[in-house]
C-alpha cells in the first residue's frame, strides 16, 4: 500500500492512493472547463432560439427528461417538456414581441446560471389579464442543469412584482381583477384533468 501526503494552502491529506500525475488533472481539468463553456453556449443558444421562435430548436436543447421549475406564482407544479412549451406559450401570446437577453453567465460542472433580461409589449392576454399595450422590462434568473449537453432541468425566478407594476397593476390584486385571477386558476386546473 503506498502512502501518499498532499499539502494544500496549509492542509494535510493523508490517502492510502498514489498521487495522480498532473497530465490527468489538467487533462480533467481542461476537459470539465471545456464542459462548462459548451454548456454556457447551449444555454445562450436556447435564448437565442427562443427570441427567433424557433420551436424545433428550442425543444432539441431540452433532454427527453426534462423538467422546468416555473415561480410558484406563475405554475405551482413541476413542468414537463410539453407543459412547458404550452407555459411558453402563454408568455409569447400576451407579450408577442418579447425578447431575451443574456446579461451574466456564469457556470460550474454541470450547472450554468444566467441574469436575463426581458423586454415586450403586452399586447396579448398574459395569465387572465387583458392586454395593456404597454411596453415592459424586468428581469429573471434561470439555472440549467445539463446531462450530455442538453437540458435536463430548468429553475427559474422573474422580478414579477416590476412586471405587474409596469403592466399598471398593483401588488394586491383588486376587487376587479380578483376574480379575472381566480377564474384562469380555475380554467388552468380544468384543464389539468
């Protein structure tokens, strides 16, 4: 059994292995960056196909498996690769022109997180609300999980509240718009049957 001691910014290992040789560790090391980098593009594309409404594409970054985590706010249940085209969808109808901009990337082994800005027109029904034709911006953040170079999860979190409040409404929803709200809930979970 060989012994084999490391020492690292002051820490002491002691392992019963034999040390790698450094041709492996920046082998690994070059091959899981060039992993990161790969994955970071992949995630860039797929807003970028997204912006071209591309479906075909947008669909073949997504792994057979995936599974989208949407602000409970917006869909309180996991979605699946088609419910989250129809979640799509729905953003796409009442914000016809909106567009998706990558503004920070960062990524670590299999994750990549990005800062997005959004910018539309709602000009469409979006979540029971009539249209506004006002213009909106706000942002959101995602976290993309990769397996073999697509995605196989999706996290995501939007500034709903700047959304709202540049579609002209307020926190709390009113008397009028209250039951607007509850009755496309209600449509939603119909529908889920």
């Amino acid at each position: 059994m060989d012994e084999h001691r490391t020492t690292q910014k002051g820490a002491i290992s002691l392992t019963n292995e034999s040390a790698p040789d450094a041709t492996t560790l920046q082998s690994t090391e070059a091959s899981d960056a060039t992993s990161v980098e790969r994955n970071k593009a992949v995630s860039r594309r797929w807003i970028e196909v997204f912006n071209a409404r591309d479906d075909a594409a947008e669909a073949d970054v997504r792994a057979p498996d995936y599974v989208a985590y949407a602000p409970v706010s917006l869909e309180p249940t996991p979605l699946d690769s088609e419910a989250w085209t129809r979640f799509l969808s729905g953003f796409v109808e009442g914000f016809p022109d909106l567009q998706l901009t990558v503004e920070d990337a960062v990524g670590e082994g299999d994750l990549v997180a990005q800062r997005i800005h959004f910018e539309g027109t709602h000009t469409g029904e979006f979540q029971g609300l009539p249209p506004t034709h006002r213009k909106v911006t706000f942002s959101g953040l995602e976290l993309n999980r990769f397996v073999d170079g697509r995605v196989v999860e999706h996290w995501f979190q939007l500034d709903s509240l700047t959304l709202l409040q540049e579609l002209g409404l307020v926190v709390v929803p009113g008397p009028r718009l209250l039951p607007r709200v509850l009755a496309h809930q209600l449509k939603k979970l119909r529908n889920k049957r």
